[in-house]
C-alpha cells in the first residue's frame, strides 16, 4: 500500500476562492482528508507580476507539502496560468491544475458569442490565449478582466452595491455583444453566481471549472487512496496567512459551517 495513502489532500489559492474547488473534491471524496490554504495576507494575485506569483505559488506549496500533502491542487486559475510549470518541476506530488472552461462553453452557446470572467493576469496569460486558438473556431470569445471582485469576495461583500456596479461594468460589454454563455475564469466568482445570474438574465448560461477538477483530483489520486478510507468521514484543515479572526469569519460564512482556522507566516514557513 502506498505510504501516502492516509496524507490528506492540499488545494491552495490567494484568498477564499478556492473554497469553490474545495467544496466540489469534498462533494467527490467525502473519506478523504483535505487541507485548504488561503493566501489572503497577499490576495489578489491577478494584478500582481509574474515573478510575485511564482513566489507565493511556491510557498504555499512547500508548506501544504512540508503538512504531509501526498497531493497538491491549484485552485487558482492565475496561479495555474502563472506557476504550475515550476510547481510541477519542484515537487514530486502530483500536481492538479484549472483552467476557465472555455471548452464546455464552447459546446454549450447557440448565439456563438462567449464571454470569459478572469483576473487581468489571467487574461493576458499565453495559456489562455492557446485555449481560445484551440477551440474558439467559428465562435467569438470575449475576455474581460475582472479587477477588483476578488477583493469583494475577500471581504465577504458579495452583493452589495459596489459588487454589483463592478459586475454590471464586466457584464455590460459582453451581454451588449450576444454572450449568451459566461465562463468564470476565477475561482472567486462562483460565489458571484446568484448575482451575475440576476444581471446577465435567465437565458445566460454560467459554466467555471470546479466539478471537473474534482473529478480530475479523483482520477489523480485514486492510487494514493486508502482501501477503507469509505468506512470514514473525511477531516478538513484551513489555514491562512491573513488574520486568523477575520479568516474564520469569512471561511465559515463561504464554507457553509464552522471553519476552524490555523495561522501560516507570512512567509509560508
């Protein structure tokens, strides 16, 4: 039996987003144990340079490991898009990765017309910009940056008034152009859904990533996992590098129940 199989699974992103992802691997390995590790002490990343990104992405990495990690998930599409390379050169745990689901949005809109939610970083990023080569044939994929909702998500404000003027200011273009499917290309903005469905209207089909990447972390991990680990209910850990009280708050509030909270350093050690 492999020696890893009782480790839990770590996911990581740079703030609360990642939650998203968290709760879609609990829903698909109920037995399994999993650590969860907000970088919201350096949150946002998507305006951040790449060599900041790298940095973090790093860290939290070897922390999540040095935990006893026997697998890593970057529940983070700009920490993907930035860092997953070097992550994957660094550590010898299998390393499970996002990207926006432009691919199911392809196949899902008739008005051919698609609109991709994402960070700056994200935008910008080369490996983005394959995705829209690889499947955008014959449909007009629009990519808007998103500045500023992350930091709302963050800071628990997720349909006030400032929320919603950011997301009518995102939205406004790529309704106007006949998106009538949206792919949110962060892992914050699932937890924008209810508002970005009342916006954008009933026929507007919203698709993110977190269930497939659930279902890759099943199929990447299905030789690290215990033969009696069913008979079991899985544990989870949170840990953050912001501050414990103010995490514990906003990490319940997104998680669904009580979330008991472990400081990290600032410097992930």
């Amino acid at each position: 039996m492999n020696e890893r199989a009782h480790a839990a699974i770590g996911v990581f992103d740079s703030g609360l987003g990642g939650l998203s992802v968290l709760k879609a691997i609990r829903e698909v390995l109920p037995s399994e144990d999993l650590m969860y590790l907000a970088d919201s002490g350096f949150a946002p990343y998507g305006d951040r340079d790449e060599a900041f990104i790298v940095e973090r992405s790093l860290a939290m990495v070897d922390f999540l490991v040095r935990q006893g990690a026997k697998a890593i998930v970057v529940a983070c599409n700009t920490a993907t898009v930035v860092a997953a390379r070097q992550l994957r050169e660094r550590f010898d745990v299998p390393i499970v990765a996002m990207e926006p689901a432009i691919k199911p949005a392809v196949e899902l809109t008739r008005s051919k017309v698609v609109g991709v939610l994402a960070t700056s970083r994200t935008v910008a990023s080369p490996s983005v910009a394959a995705l829209v080569a690889r499947y955008g044939q014959g449909v007009d994929i629009r990519l808007q940056a998103c500045p500023g909702l992350v930091t709302q998500v963050e800071a628990g404000d997720l349909d006030g008034p400032h929320t919603r003027e950011l997301l009518g200011q995102y939205l406004a273009p790529l309704l106007a152009a006949g998106a009538d499917t949206l792919v949110l290309g962060c892992t914050h903005y699932p937890f924008l859904a209810p508002v970005i469905h009342e916006l954008a209207g009933p026929m507007v089909t919203i698709v993110e990533s977190s269930e497939a990447v659930a279902r890759e972390v099943v199929r990447r991990t299905a030789h690290l996992r215990h033969p009696l680990h069913g008979q079991r209910e899985g544990h989870t850990q949170f840990f953050t590098t912001a501050d414990v009280a103010d995490a514990t708050a906003r990490m319940s509030a997104l998680w669904g129940s009580p979330a008991h909270v472990q400081a990290v350093p600032p410097a992930g050690a």
